[in-house]
C-alpha cells in the first residue's frame, strides 16, 4: 500500500479531525471622520454591523478562514467612527463529508473567531476615545442556515 493510501486509512479509521492552527488580525483599519466636533454632541449612538466570510484551502487540510465585521456607529445622522476588521485563523480540518466540511468552515469556524474579532474592536474603540462597543454575540449556526434555505430557495426559483 503507497504512503498516501495508508495516510487516507489512518484518517478515516481516527475520524473528524479539527485544530486551531492559528488566529490573526489579517487587517484593520478605524476611521472617525467627524472628531473631534463628534465628542461635542450627546451619545446616542446608532450602531450598524456588516459580516462576512470567506474561506481559502491553504494546505491539503489546512483552511483560512476570514471573519469581516465592519462596525458603522452614527451619533445625531453623523458618523462617529467607521471600524472594519479582518479576524483570520487556520484550521485543520479533515475526516469531515462535504455537507459537515461546509458548515463547519461557514459556521463553527467563524464561532471561534467572533470573540477576538468583538475584542479587537472594543479595543479600538476605547483607544479612540469613545465608550466601549462590546457587540452581542452572534449566533453563527443560525445565520449558516438561513443562508442554506436562501440559496435553496434561489436555486429552485431559478428551476421555475
């Protein structure tokens, strides 16, 4: 039996294999457009939040996955500040079917990323000089499986 071969037994006999391998900032930016007049008006803000994956194979097991939440807090019809960040991590993922592969890079990855993207940003927001934005947590098996139904609802409508 060839190395590869023995290496797909040894996987399929261990099971579903998963590993953080990393999580980074793959990018970040903080823009406050209207300071420092902004800080003059009262705090009643209006807090927009924009998400989005992307995933890329980067090894033979080996995925990146990019969380991007882009935070757009207005105060009074202006903005106050205009966060975008890029949360990135590989995982290790194999032993998985396609439909499981799929979920877990679509839900359960993005999961993990979550809180360091949250505290990433609260982080920069306070170095602004505004007050702490701790944004709720998400839940991601929720949003994966509205955006399953939307895409079988697409496909079937495109059928008709």
């Amino acid at each position: 039996m060839a190395d590869n071969e023995q290496n797909t037994a040894a996987q399929e006999e261990q099971g579903p294999q998963f590993a953080v391998q990393r999580v980074y900032i793959k990018d970040a930016s903080f823009e406050s457009p209207n300071s420092p007049e902004i800080f003059m008006s009262p705090w009643k803000p209006e807090v927009g939040l924009e998400m989005n994956t992307q995933t890329n194979q980067v090894g033979e097991n080996a995925f990146e996955v990019v969380l991007t939440l882009t935070v757009t807090v207005k105060n009074d019809e202006k903005t106050a500040f205009l966060v975008e960040l890029q949360q990135a991590g590989i995982f290790a993922v194999s032993g998985l079917g396609e439909q499981e592969m799929h979920h877990t890079l679509g839900a359960f990855c993005p999961s993990i990323l979550f809180p360091y993207a949250r505290e990433a940003i609260d982080a920069m927001v306070i170095k602004a000089s505004f007050p702490a934005l701790m944004l709720a947590p998400v839940n991601f098996d929720a949003l994966y499986a509205q955006q399953m139904a939307q895409a079988q609802q697409e496909a079937s409508e495109a059928q008709h």
